[in-house]
C-alpha cells in the first residue's frame, strides 16, 4: 500500500505501536492524534473517539470510563495545562498541575489526581519526544530535554521537585546551558 493510500485506520495503528502505550487513556489518545497531526497534517486530524473505535477493534487495552467522567466534571482544570515554549511556562505548568494534584489529593478526588498524573506523563513524553526531533533547532531541543526532566523528577518526587528546581535553577550548569532563563521570567 502506497503511502498516499494509506488508511486512516492504518495511520491510527502504526502510530499507536510507535507509541507502544500498554494501556489507552485520554491522554495517550491525545498523545496520539498530536502526532498524527504532526506527520499526516489534515489528513492526520481524526476525533479520539474514533481514535479509540480502532484501538479496541485492533484488541487493545482502552480504558477511558472513569477517565471521561473526570474529564467531564474537571474539563476547565485540564484545559491548556501543557503550554511549555519556554522553560519558564514549563514551570508555570508544573505549577499548575502541582496545585491541582494537591486539591484533589486533599478532596479524595483519585480519579482527578490520577488525571493529573496522566496529564503530566503525556507532558514529559511530549518534551522527550521534541528533543529527539532533529528538524527542531539544537537551543530548543536542548530546553525540551530539560523540560521533560522537570516532568519526571516532578512525577517521581512531588514535595521536593521546587526546591530541587530552585538549585537547579542556580546551577552553573544550568545558567551556562540557558543563559537567557532569566529573561524570560
């Protein structure tokens, strides 16, 4: 099958094993469509529940239940939680998702949280996969390699991450590899 004929079925598919995600939430479909987006252009653009249609009908784990009912109830919570062009609206976005981890955590909200857990692994994926990109400039995919860093230490260690990234910040390290952090704040 020639590239131009290609299915949007088949795009779905091949997308998803170059995602190998064991399970389908949201944020994984998302994952998903961005990416076809990013590498079919219109012809990529695909709504996620049909996303999710084909997913299951190829025998993959979907689960999106209790997920969606988070969604519906904290719609406006998650909207535009992953904005990060610069390093200093990655940690604005951290912030974010920092607080909204901790209110559902303190209303007993699992579902939320585990959201915002979901939301923040799509974050990290999402700024390794810019800093693989070799069509980005070297600056950029450099700040994307830091920023998924900031994702994962943030996932692995929540009540220290702003302290660690307060040093971090200070670091010689740090201030040689973006000299220009400062500015943008």
């Amino acid at each position: 099958m020639s590239e131009d004929l290609k299915t949007k079925k088949a795009m779905i598919l091949e997308t998803a094993r170059e995602i190998g995600a064991e399970k389908w939430t949201p944020a994984e479909i998302d994952q998903l469509r961005r990416k076809l987006i990013a590498e079919h252009g219109e012809e990529g653009k695909t709504g996620a529940d049909y996303v999710a249609d084909v997913l299951k009908d190829a025998g993959l784990k979907v689960n999106l239940s209790q997920l969606e009912e988070v969604e519906d109830q904290f719609e406006e919570e998650f909207e535009d939680l992953l904005h990060f062009k610069t390093l200093n609206d990655a940690e604005v976005s951290l912030m974010r998702l920092d607080e909204l981890l901790r209110r559902f955590q303190a209303h007993g909200e699992k579902a939320a949280a585990g959201r915002v857990l979901e939301v923040a692994r799509m974050g990290k994926r999402r700024a390794e996969m810019i800093a693989r990109n070799h069509k980005v400039e070297p600056y950029k995919r450099q700040e994307k390699e830091e920023i998924s860093n900031w994702f994962r230490i943030w996932l692995e260690t929540p009540d220290a991450f702003f302290d660690w990234l307060d040093v971090r910040k200070q670091s010689p390290e740090f201030r040689e590899k973006f000299p220009h952090a400062e500015d943008e704040e």
